[in-house]
C-alpha cells in the first residue's frame, strides 16, 4: 500500500514540468513579439532614410544585420516553442490537436527525449549559423589572410550544415 501510494505521488510530480512549458510558451510569445518589434525598427529606419533622402554610411549593412538578429530571435523562439510541445508530450500526454491534423507538418510532434534534443540541437546550429553571419556583416578584413580564414569558416559551417541535415535520415 505505501509502494502503491508513492509511486502515485511519484508519477504525479510529472506535472511539474508545466511551469517550464508555460514559461517556455511565454518565452517564445515575448521573442517573437521582441523580434516583429525589431523588424518594424528596421522598416521604420529604413523608410525614414529612403524618404529623407540620407544615405548612412554602414546603411545596407545596418539593415541587413537588424533583419538577421530579428531572424535569430525567431529561431530562439521557436526553439522554446518546439521545447514546450516536446516536453509536453513526453510527460504529460500527446496534444490532441496534432492527432486530428494527420496531414500537418508533424515538426511539433515528439515522441522520444531524442527526438527532442536532435529538434533543439538542429534549430540551435541554426541560431549559431545566423548569429555568425550576423557578426561578419560587421568585420573589417585587413588582407587576405583574414579572407582566408573567413572562407575556412564558410567552408566548415557548409559541412556542418550537410552533415547535420543527414542526421537521422536514411
């Protein structure tokens, strides 16, 4: 009967992982609204100068990099989204909806602790891959062996990026 009553109490304590899907979802929430917020800076900077006729000195690559660090709050906040539905489902129990949708993406559908992890782990290489080319917008190369070493970098984030897509594919 104790065996019985604590593992009852044990199985419940499952339902402490809701804080961190709430917290999860409210993150994701606040990302992508700071995110659109971002864009709309950006559009409004952009507008501002077409209209006044200014031309700053770094203006592509301000705008360009104001776009790309919008797009990697994105995919942060989809990696919260994709945490949430994934913890979700792995503790409490599959979200009814994506049973019905047999013919949606099943992207948010997550079965196994692994299938989580190689979900996050791709979207966060994804976050590291714009957040690289986000920082090269803004590098100054002094000769060719700084040149060099960025297309070293380009080469090996290709690589990366071939592989991981082969991850879990037959």
């Amino acid at each position: 009967m104790i065996e019985r009553l604590f593992e009852a109490a044990m199985w419940k304590t499952r339902f402490l992982v809701l804080s961190a899907v709430i917290f999860g979802l409210i993150g994701a929430f606040v990302l992508f609204v700071v995110a659109s917020m971002d864009i709309y800076g950006v559009a409004a900077y952009a507008f501002d100068t077409i209209v006044t006729n200014a031309h700053p000195e770094h203006f592509h690559e301000d705008i360009v990099s104001g776009i790309i660090g919008a797009v990697d709050l994105y995919l942060i906040a989809v990696v919260m989204l994709i945490f949430s539905f994934g913890v979700y489902e792995l503790f409490i129990s599959p979200i009814d909806h994506s049973q019905v949708a047999k013919d949606d993406s099943k992207i948010l559908s997550i079965t196994t602790l692994d299938q989580l992890k190689d979900k996050i782990a791709k979207v966060i290489v994804m976050v590291l891959v714009v957040n690289f080319f986000q920082r090269v917008l803004h590098t100054k190369y002094d000769g060719a062996l700084e040149m060099l070493y960025f297309a070293l970098a380009v080469t090996a984030l290709s690589v990366g990026l071939f592989f991981l897509g082969k991850v879990g594919k037959k």
